[in-house]
C-alpha cells in the first residue's frame, strides 16, 4: 500500500519521480505528490486523484532539482483529499515527508506536540511523525540523521519513510519498519522505492532495507545504512533480474488482461528447472535442507490473504491427498488473533505475491517464535517473506502491475503442486504409476493453458455480454475446485464491483439456493472428475427453479451441455490439476464484464496490490 519513490543525483528529480510514481500507482491511487528541492527551497507539488492528476497540477510550474520525493496513496487516516496527500512538511516547512504504513500511537504523540504549540493541517499520522522529528530535532540540536532514529524508538507501528531537508540539499534520509524499501545504487545516484520497478531502467544494483534500518543517502558519497541502535550496517548489493519490457503493457488494453495471457509463459517457468518428466523427478532446490523436516512433519499450517489464501486452499487438498500431511489454511489476518497452537513439528508456509503482505508477515513471526519451521512461496525476489523465511520457493510469474491477481496465483499453484508432489515422493505416499501420470499431465499444462487462451475467450466474451448486468453471482466447485469458485467469485468482486458468493457445490441445499431465480446467474465448475455426477444434480436443482447455469466442462462433455444454460469447454487433464485450466475463463469473465462496465481493471476502487499495513 502506497508507492514511495526518491531520488538523489545530478539528474532532474521530477521526470525520474513521476515515472515511479507511475510505475507504483498498482500500490495506491487516492492521490499523489512530490517534493523536489531547488538548491534554496522545497518546491511541493500534491492533489487527490491520480499521478496524471498530479501532472496536469504541475502544469508548466518549475520543477528544477536533483533531490525529490514522491508518493502515490492508498488513504488510512484521512480521506483522500488534496491536504491529506503527501508529501507532509513540517510546521517550519524546513522538513518534508513521504511515509507508507500506520503509526498506531500517532493521536498521544500528536496531543503532545500540540501541547507544544505545533499546529496541524493534515487528518495523517504522517504529519504527526515529522513533526515529531522535528521537535527532536531542534528541541536537542540534532543532525537529521540522530532526530529520525531517535524518532523512529518512540513510535509504534509500521512505516517507509523518506525525508528531505530544506537546509541541506545534498541529503536524503529513509527508514524501514514492516513495510517494504528498496535503494537503488547508480553512478554518483541513488534511487529509493517500495520495489523495483521504478529503480529498473537506471541501474541493476540495489540494496534491500530491513526492519529498523536507516539509510543516508548523500551526493558524491557512499551509501550510508545504520540501524535504530546506531551501528553501523554493511550494505549487501545484489543486481535485478528484472526486465523493463516486463513492466510495460505490451500492446495489451490492460496489464491483467497482458497477466492473463503471461499464465503460460509462467507456469511453464515456475516448472522449469524443477520438473524432470523424462527422469521422474521433481526438485526444488529452495526446500531442499528441509525436505526431511517437510516429511516427517505432523502438520502443515498455510497462512495467506486474499488470492493466495485461495491458492493455500488448493494446496489443502494437494498435500493431504498426495503427501498425507494434514493441512490446515488460515487466514494470516486472523491467525495470531486467537492465540493458535502451533509446535516445533507443524510447517508454517506463507504465500503471498508480493512477499511483504503485513498480515502474513504477522503470521510468520508468531509461528517463528513457537519454533515451527516456517517456509515461503512468494514471487518478488528480496522480499520480507523470502528474507524472514527458513526456506522456500519463488513462483517465477514476473511482475504482476494488475491489482486483481491473476498469473500469482496459477503460479502459486503450480508450486505448491510441484511441493506436494516431491513431499509426497519422498514419503512413498503416491504409488509411482500415478506419480508418474501427475507429473506427465503437469508438463502439458502450459500448452494447455496456451490452447484454452486461444479457443475460449470469443465464448467468454460472449457470455460477459448477457450477463453484465446482473446484480450477483454464484460460484459452485466441488473438492479442489471449491477454491477456483471462491477465487472466480473474489475476480469478479475485486475489479466489476458485482457482488459475488463462491460455495462448495454441495452446500447450495444449505442455504443459497434460496438465492436462486432468473435473476441469478450461478457459475459452475462441472469437470469430468469423481464428483461429476453430484456436480450434475446440484446442476439439475438450480435449473429446476428457473436458475441461470454457466458451466467450465470438460472438452467434449455432452451431459451439462444438454441441461446448462451457457458452457466454456478446457482441455481434460488430471483431476488435481484441473484448478489451473478452470480458473482462467474465469478470470477471463470478471476482465470482460469489467471492461464492459467500464471499470477500471487494473486500479479497481478502495483496493492496492500490496497490502503492508493491518
């Protein structure tokens, strides 16, 4: 949530600035602003809307410096409005501020300053925490970089900040707490962001940030970084690999509807390297110094949000049918909440996009403290997750700039797949026929996916037209296609604003089908598999009282044809595979019904794509 972005050089500030901010839009998009400094002064630029928004603002003002901060908002305390939008000077003007996260103790700090005649504009906490760095500042003659850390030991909360002072135009100070930063380290530059993107087309070598961390950045110096101790840290530089085409639409209307059609591509990656059809082997290097602990584990705990949490789902039946582990899924917002029990023999896996979403970290760090061994499935290299944890998996999907997850989660699958499966192998818990047959089917999932992009989005589309309209929706799977229903449903929420319910098929009779009527279109995953008759009947009862049936079946199916209103065909493949071919029509449906409501898909309403604050 939010986008940071900073720059320190002898370049311009302001193009480098607004280019990021566009790049990290994706995070929040409530409002926008930034600060340049001059050489004499602060020139702030900020408005409620979007970075565009921001632009036309600026106008023809002059934006001359080589020392700037941006940020792009998604609003916590205060409404989004041009006051509320950041960057936040202090009350002397002489310090300006851009921060992401919550400080929770911002009103007693904020009564304190106030009771030492410090006035405020802003509903933020972000004023609150300069003006507080400023009190210390001055209040014991301080040098800037002395008043952030003794700033950041009295605040509780999360927080990415980046400061800049009006007295010295050669400094740039950020610090780090639970929310992600990133500096970027150039010739005689630095750069400093939330991620990657916008550090990418400069320069390859960068330094993640980790909690408690402050970094100074000066012109024609050495990267400085100290931690809230005051001692001194040595910077670890690694390079990108990270593409710039990568972030860019590629002639597609939408970087979802580019993600979707990327599924291929990424799930053929995320197998690379690890699936050996020809052998029979899968390896996954990640977890290899834990596979005995994996094996001989009595629990698997999968803690995520959202997206991935319908991935960990997934996953729920993939272990506990192929590695005989139990598995529980929790929602990583809800686990530490009710003090869950959890032992050095349970595996905590933590999956998330982004790998710095604040509630799974939350998760992890409760589940470390209790001794499990805690793993990770992420996609961003460098992230929190991959840092925090024992071991674990990078999915390989590439950047994903739609906030409606779509190639995540395939990709998510995919390796839990690929980890119940080389768990399983390593238990003698899967008959090596059927690994076999698995493993073979696996491989053909790409092409599979490639050919279902091909052939089902005219029919998708089609589909979308008659039902764009509609108020609600049902979603119904069965067994590991329970999951892909909820994910259909949360699609269709996230980016359409049409409300959505998914539903284990069976217990439609408990309850939704009282929903049911001509007003209702219901979606079924109706695939040939050993529910399919009961996926039939429930079919039969929402028909038999006028319901409107669009079902995912099997290639060549002739049964659901015959009594469903509207059917989209993939490919056949193995049963516990099917969540990957049936959840693109779905995210298929949501992109076209949003398109056709003329939302906006790739920044839907109230939402971000990383979640960093709880």
């Amino acid at each position: 949530m939010c986008g940071i972005v900073g720059y320190i050089g002898e370049r311009e500030a302001y193009p480098i600035l607004i280019k990021g901010l566009k790049r990290l839009e994706y995070r929040g998009y409530d409002s926008s602003g930034v600060a340049i400094h001059n050489n004499k002064s602060i020139d702030l630029f900020k408005c409620k809307g979007k970075v565009v928004d921001l632009e036309n603002h600026v106008g023809n003002s002059s934006t001359t410096g080589g020392v700037g901060i941006g940020h792009t908002r998604w609003a916590t305390h205060g409404e989004p409005n041009d006051v509320n939008a950041h960057p936040h000077f202090s009350q002397s003007e002489n310090l300006v501020m851009i921060h992401n996260g919550i400080i929770e103790n911002y009103d007693v700090i904020k009564k304190q300053l106030i009771s030492r005649g410090y006035n405020f504009k802003s509903d933020t906490d972000t004023e609150v925490f300069i003006n507080l760095i400023e009190d210390i500042q001055k209040s014991a003659n301080l040098k800037l970089g002395e008043a952030v850390r003794i700033a950041l030991k009295k605040v509780v909360g999360a927080y990415a900040i980046t400061i800049i002072d009006k007295s010295n135009p050669n400094i740039l100070i950020a610090a780090k707490k639970s929310s992600p930063l990133v500096v970027g380290v150039g010739k005689g530059e630095f750069f400093i962001a939330s991620d990657a993107t916008p550090i990418v087309e400069y320069t390859k070598n960068v330094v993640y940030l980790e909690d408690g961390q402050i970094v100074i950045l000066k012109k024609g110096k050495d990267l400085k970084i100290v931690n809230i101790e005051d001692v001194q840290q040595t910077p670890y530089v690694q390079e990108l690999d990270l593409q710039l085409e990568e972030l860019e639409k590629g002639g597609y209307d939408h970087f979802m509807l580019k993600e979707i059609y990327e599924q291929p591509r990424s799930i053929n990656d995320s197998l690379r390297g690890r699936l050996d059809v020809k052998k029979g082997a899968v390896t996954l290097g990640g977890i290899k110094d834990y596979e005995q602990k994996f094996t001989n584990a009595q629990r698997l705990i999968i803690v995520a949000c959202g997206t991935s949490w319908h991935a960990g789902l997934v996953g729920e039946y993939l272990f506990e049918e192929l590695a005989r582990i139990p598995v529980e899924v929790e929602y990583a917002s809800e686990f530490r909440y009710r003090n869950p029990i959890v032992n050095e023999n349970d595996i905590v896996l933590a999956i998330s996009q982004s790998g710095e979403t604040a509630d799974t970290l939350a998760a992890l760090e409760l589940a470390k403290s209790k001794g499990a061994t805690i793993l990770g499935i992420c996609n961003v290299v460098g992230s929190t997750i991959s840092r925090l944890t024992d071991a674990g998996s990078y999915t390989h999907a590439g950047p994903e700039i739609g906030v409606a997850s779509t190639k995540a989660f395939t990709a998510q699958v995919t390796l839990l797949t690929l980890m119940s499966l080389k768990i399983g192998r390593k238990k003698g818990t899967i008959m090596e026929s059927r690994f076999r047959l698995i493993i073979s089917a696996l491989d053909s999932i790409p092409n599979q996916v490639e050919q279902l992009l091909e052939t089902c989005n005219d029919q998708v589309k089609y589909i979308a037209d008659q039902f764009k309209d509609a108020r609600n929706f049902l979603y119904l799977g069965r067994g590991v296609n329970f999951p892909v229903a909820l994910e259909g449903a949360l699609k269709l929420k996230e980016i359409s604003y049409i409300h959505a319910e998914g539903y284990p098929a069976a217990e439609m009779k408990h309850g939704p089908i009282a929903l049911i009527d001509e007003e209702m279109p219901m979606v079924v995953i109706a695939t040939k598999d050993a529910s399919y008759e009961k996926v039939v009947s429930n079919i039969q009862e929402a028909k038999a009282r006028k319901g409107i049936v669009i079902a995912v079946v099997t290639e060549g199916d002739t049964q659901v044809k015959e009594i469903a209103d509207y059917t989209i065909e993939i490919p056949a493949t193995n049963d516990l595979l099917v969540p990957l071919l049936a959840t693109i029509p779905l995210q298929l449906l949501s992109y076209h019904i949003a398109v056709m409501r003329g939302c906006n898909v790739d920044q839907p309403r109230n939402l971000a794509k990383s979640v960093t604050v709880e």
